[in-house]
C-alpha cells in the first residue's frame, strides 16, 4: 500500500496553504492558538471567507453547490487549516443535517436550505439528547402532533451546543407511540425564533456557555418542515451520526495539538532538564503519536470508503472511540507537563492579552479550560460504550 500523497495531491496541498495563509484573518488565528473565546462572528467570518472562494462545503457535490473533494482533498484541508490555527468549520448544518437534506429532503427544502447553510447565513443546532434520552436516543420524548398544516411540539432537548446562536434546529421528535419506538420517530426543521421556543444556558465545569437546554411550549412547525416521511426520522437520524462521527475523529486537530506538546515538553524542565529528556514521559508522547498516526490511515480508509456508499458504516465507530481518546490523552499529557502552571486560567485575562510566558509560542493558554471540554468528546455523538457495542454486533457479529 502506498501511504504517500501525489503529486497532483502535494500540489494541491501548496494551493490550500496559499490560500489560508493570504485569507485566514490574523486575529482569527490568534485566537485559536491562544484559547480564546471564539464568538459566533468568528465563526461565520471564516465561513463567509471560505464560501466567497467556492470552499464553503468541500464534500458537498457540485449540484448543491459544493467543492465536490475527495478525502484526500477534504483531509489535506482540515490538516492545513488545524496546523494555521484556522476555526473549525462547526459541523451542524454543513457535514450534518445538509447530507440529510441533500439525502432524504426534497427539492424545495434543498434550494430553502442548502444555499444558506453554505453561505454561511444560518447557523444550525442539534436537537437530539434529552435528559432521558442520550445514548438510548430511541427513548425521546418530546412529542409533535399534526394538526392540519402544522405540527405542534412539546418537549425539551438537552446538551444543545451552541443553541443560543442557532437560526434553525434539526430536531427528532416522535410523532406515533404505537410501534416500536424506533418507528415513530420523525425528523424536523425547527425555526429557532418560534413562538415558544425558550433556550436556557448550562455552564460547563470550566465556565463557559456552549450548552444549552431547548424548551418547545406549543411550537408550530409547518408541515413542509418535515425532512422524508413520517416516522423514518430514526433512518435518517442513523445516517446523520455517521457523518457526524467520522467528523469526530479530528485528526488534524490532534496532530496540531501533538506538535504543542512537544514544544511544552521540550520548553518545561524536570531535575533541571526539559522534560523531553525523561525517558517515561518522552514514551507517553511516542504512544499518543503512534495511535495518532493508526487513527490518521483508518480515517483516510473510511472517508475513501464513503464515497462509494450512501453514509459511512459502522466502522466510523471506530474513528470516533480512537479520536475521542487521543484527544482527551494529548490535554493530560499537556497538563501533566505543565503542572501547577496548568492551574485554570480566566478567559477575561485570556481576551485583554494577558496570556503568561506561553503566549509567543503557540501554546493554548486555557489549557485547563480544553481539558475539561475535553471530557464530553467521549460521550457526544454516541457514548464510547454504545460505539463499542456498534462494532460488536455489526462488524464481529457478536
């Protein structure tokens, strides 16, 4: 097997660096290498920037006004923008819901919803999690009746990131309780600005607002709103999380983050010698990296194995218990290296400049901060438990 890109593919490689380099905004970049807050602005600027050259949904086919990338391609742009300090492109509208709509919706709410996804003009949320609803996501509760043109939703979601910056909501609800509770789910495009619809933050261990719990009080949608047919909204939900877990795997994020902790390791000293130098802890960096380059060929295998598929199989189970481990294992590594400088830092010292000794050299300031955000990527888009059970029963057969 040949591991070695191209040449077409090193060119093109050349092309994206370029690109990022002459477009991606310097306070953009500082703030990601910094750990700062990034803001909902942020986020569409970059998107805006990244449509504006015809890169706002790589993977998308051209038909719906995508790039029409390969893998490969999509895998040399996620590495480029993670090792720049480029935001990530948040995933909800353009590598989930879109892939629904684009799937299972038809040709009004594709040209309704599509455009603006790719623009940049709404941002999307998720509303799957409930409060007894996670990884047994069949057991939802929060219900949609039809009543004429409408449907009328009550319930609550939970876990909503980012759902007080949300345009519209990609939502699961169950409309029938008389089959299998698997059948009676359906799924809907939520106007996020209904009458009725309340978001409430929940602030995480390290102080910040990403979450957020969703309250639907009488909510009508409308018909037209329902992606596909009633009650197969548990299909297309399965469909979803496929994408969204190969996702998951962030392996450009975690090689960025590898190439911090070496420099850590090489600036931080032990009996008066960087760390770098002690054999056991220069070993826990050899085995992070190691398993970082098994999850780098296993990805590149799955997305090219998905197009020749409608969704990613459940071998994309596997990239999201890998690539949830190895990120939680780089922001111990680098606080075991840090230690007591470690100690949790304000993002409000964080924002005026106030970065310590770290903040010339590329180092993630809040690095405390990321290690408790961190400690969710193992149980977000199916528990590691239930990917496991996943690879069990359809993969080994068990």
């Amino acid at each position: 097997m040949d591991l070695n890109f191209t040449p077409e593919e090193q060119k093109f490689r050349v092309n994206v660096r370029g690109f990022i380099e002459s477009h991606l905004p310097p306070d953009i970049a500082s703030k990601v290498r910094n750990g700062s807050r990034l803001g909902k602005d942020d986020f569409v600027r970059w998107q805006k920037i990244l449509h504006g050259h015809g890169w706002g949904a790589t993977m998308w086919p051209k038909e719906f006004g995508g790039a029409g990338w390969n893998a490969v391609q999509l895998y040399i742009f996620d590495e480029e923008c993670s090792a720049a300090g480029a935001p990530m492109q948040l995933p909800f509208g353009p590598k989930m819901v879109a892939p629904v709509i684009m799937a299972y919706g038809n040709k009004a709410q594709q040209e309704r919803f599509l455009p603006r996804i790719v623009a940049g003009e709404d941002w999307w949320c998720q509303g799957y999690s409930e409060t007894e609803a996670g990884s047994d996501l069949a057991s939802l509760r929060t219900k949609a009746e039809k009543r004429d043109d409408h449907y009328i939703v009550n319930g609550q979601k939970a876990w909503t990131t980012y759902g007080h910056f949300a345009d519209w909501m990609f939502c699961l609800v169950r409309t029938s309780s008389e089959s299998r509770k698997q059948e009676g789910i359906s799924f809907l495009l939520i106007d996020m600005k209904t009458s009725g619809v309340t978001v409430r933050p929940v602030i995480m261990i390290d102080g910040e607002h990403e979450i957020n719990e969703v309250w639907f009080d009488n909510v009508k949608v409308p018909v037209e709103n329902l992606v596909g047919e009633e009650g197969k909204g548990w299909t297309y939900a399965k469909f979803l999380l496929g994408h969204e877990r190969t996702d998951i795997a962030r392996v450009g994020r975690s090689k960025a983050a590898l190439k911090r902790l070496k420099l850590i390791a090489q600036h931080e000293l032990a009996n008066g010698r960087p760390l770098i130098y002690d054999a056991r802890f220069r070993d826990k960096i050899a085995l992070a990296e190691l398993e970082l380059m098994a999850l780098e060929i296993t990805n590149l295998r799955v997305l090219t194995a998905d197009g020749k598929q409608r969704a990613p199989g459940p071998e994309a189970s596997i990239l999201k218990i890998k690539g949830s481990e190895i990120e939680q294992l780089l922001t111990e590594l680098m606080m075991l290296a840090l230690g007591h400088n470690s100690l949790p830092l304000t993002f409000d010292a964080i924002d005026v400049g106030k970065l310590g000794r770290y903040s010339d050299a590329d180092y993630a300031a809040s690095l405390s901060s990321n290690y408790f955000n961190s400690r969710k990527v193992s149980i977000y888009g199916g528990s590691n438990e239930i990917q496991k059970n996943i690879i069990a029963q359809m993969i080994l057969g068990l």
